[in-house]
C-alpha cells in the first residue's frame, strides 16, 4: 500500500521541468530481506535546497544511493532531468555531485591531482583554471601540491567537496555534511550552498543536524523508517507545525491553579512562579485574552509575559516520535 499523501508537491503540467528529480514508488529491499525503503514518491524542484531528514538508519543514504545509481531499487523509477536513474546511469551520474560523510581516495595523492581526475572521469575535458577556481573557493588552493595524507580532517572534507564540483554538475547531494566538522568549517560550507544555489545548483543534504535544515533549507522532507513522513516548504512547516507558548510571570506564587482558571493547556510551574500556556497560533482565538481576563478575576497579578514558537528541532521529534510504532 502506498503510504498516505502528505503534502507531497502536486505533479506539474506535462512538458514542464520544475522538477529536476523525481521518484517515484520508490521501493528498496536489501539482500538480507530488509525493506529500508517503503513506497517513497519525492519531487525535488530544480535550483532548491532540499534537507532529507532523519534519524540514524531512517533510509536517508539509500534513497540518495538510488538517485545516485549506486543503489539498484527494488521497484518504482527515479529520473533525474528526464533520465532513468538504472537504464540510463552514466547520463544520471554526470549529472550528479555526491559528497560522501567519508574520503575514499588514495592518501598519498596530491589534491590538484585527485581533484582534476575527478573531473576526468566524467569525460570533461581538462580546464585548470576552473579547478583553480574551485580550489580557492574551498581554501584549497595553497594545499594543491601536498598530499591527502598531510591533510587535516577539516581540509579532507572541502576535498571531498572539490572532487564531487569537479564535473561541474547540477545537482549536488551533500551527505551529513556537518558530521564532525568545526563551526567554521560549517559556516564556510553553508555559505558555498548559497553560492552554489545562486548559480542554479540544486542541492539536497541530508542531516539529523537540525539546525541546519533550519538554516539552509527552502524545503525539507521528514524520512522515517524507509518512509516520507512529509514534504514541505520550511516556512510553512514550521508555521504549521509549530505550537507557541506563552510564559506568565506572577507577581506572586501560587501553590494551585484556582478552578476557573485551570485547563488543559495551562501549566504551573513547580515553583509556582509562572504559568505556560501552549496555543494554535494559526486559530483565529488564541484564547489569550480569555486567560488574563480570568486570571485577573482571579485576582492573580502577571509581572512579565513572554511568548515562544516551537523549533523544527521540536517539530522533527514530535512527527517522528508521535508516530505509531
Ligand atoms: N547493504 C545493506 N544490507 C542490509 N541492510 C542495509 C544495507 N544498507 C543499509 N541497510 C539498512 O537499511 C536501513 C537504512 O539505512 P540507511 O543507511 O539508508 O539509513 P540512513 O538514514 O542513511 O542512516 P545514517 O544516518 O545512520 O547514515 C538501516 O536499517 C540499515 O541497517
């Protein structure tokens, strides 16, 4: 059975090409039996940055393995700008960046080097002066003669960015790629995304790094358990989604809620200090002004009020965990 449309992008008018991959009853079954991925149907718009996330073993690398052809499906099709992701893999591939969490390239090689056969093994004719360019994005450039071995952690992953830009393709998978790097290398990486997006690059990462999804994406795709939970725009998700709160300070503490006061979305703090309440702040009646007037009947004094939204980091773990099992 095909899991339950959520939100999913409707399909766009025959001849159109907003959409830049697409799949389609995406099914993956492993050797060992296991069934990592459900029936996945997933659009990604041409020139978006799309975060796939999900927890450890959520079936993130495998679908991306799959549009990549590293992966043979087990049902459904995938095209990636009109091409079949099996029958047509070298056209996919050239096509396609991926950046791998880790490097596999022989250490003793010079990084110009491995970066200029990376782009050599798609058919691209040699052009030093656009790996120069890719290395100096990546401050690379100064480490172009030493060899991988002498590199740090850091430098190794804008390697494996460099290798994966190398064939100038138009869409680049980036996988976890905040996993074990500093706050500046990822500030650096986001910033290429933006750029590289500015020229027209599709991107799609994926992550259990919340804050990144937040930072950078325009839409993001909950995967759990081999399944697409849900597809949407990263605005609209977190205003739909996100509850806010409403923090009331009293002036004095309360051991109780008095009886016309309390109800299922107000809690006392354990101090008695402060008061939360959680509301829709999509409904046209919050239920605010209801509340202070009848705190105010009730004689209690609010000092100070603030207000809070829920975060994606809260919105991922209440889809995912909320969830039956
Ligand atoms: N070659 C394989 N044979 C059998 N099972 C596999 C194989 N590769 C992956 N799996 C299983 O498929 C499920 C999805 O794995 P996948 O690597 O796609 O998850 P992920 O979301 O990328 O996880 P992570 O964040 O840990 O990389 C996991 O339960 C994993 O153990």
């Amino acid at each position: 059975m095909r899991p339950a449309a959520h939100a999913h992008p409707a399909p766009p008018p025959a001849g159109a090409d907003d959409f830049v991959i697409r799949v389609e009853g995406l099914e993956k079954t492993y050797a060992s039996g296991f069934k990592a991925l459900e029936t996945v149907d997933l659009a990604i718009r041409r020139g978006e940055i799309f975060a796939l996330l999900g927890e450890n073993g959520a079936g993130k690398s495998t679908l991306i393995g799959a549009i990549c052809g590293l992966v043979r499906p087990s049902g459904g099709r995938i095209l990636v700008d009109g091409h079949d992701a099996v029958a047509d893999y070298r056209a996919v591939r050239a096509k396609i960046g991926l950046v791998p969490q880790e490097l596999h390239v022989d250490s003793f090689e010079r990084v110009m080097d491995t970066v200029a056969f990376s782009r050599g093994l798609f058919g691209k004719p040699r052009d030093p002066a656009f790996i120069e360019g890719i290395l100096r994005e990546l401050s690379l450039w100064e480490k172009r003669n030493d060899k991988i071995i002498a590199l740090s952690g850091g430098m190794k992953r804008r390697l494996l960015i460099a290798k994966a830009l190398a064939h100038e393709p138009t869409i680049l998978f980036l996988d976890e790629p905040s996993a074990g790097v500093d706050v500046e290398l990822r500030r650096e990486m986001w910033q290429m995304v933006h750029r590289l997006r500015a020229r027209g690059v599709t991107i799609i990462l994926t992550t259990h790094y919340i804050e990144e999804a937040e930072e950078m994406a325009d839409r993001v795709g909950v995967i759990n358990k081999g399944e697409i939970l849900l597809v949407e725009e990263k605005t609209t998700l977190m205003r739909k989604l996100g509850r806010r709160e409403l923090t009331l300070h009293l002036r004095e503490p309360l051991a109780a809620l008095p009886d016309g006061v309390a109800g299922p979305a107000l809690t006392l703090a354990e101090d008695g200090r402060s008061l939360t309440y959680v509301f829709d702040s999509q409904s046209e009646d919050t239920g605010i002004a209801g509340l202070l007037r009848s705190l105010a009947e009730a004689g209690i004094e609010v000092r100070d009020l603030a207000t809070s939204e829920s975060s994606l980091e809260e919105i991922f773990v209440s889809l995912v965990r909320g969830r039956p099992q």
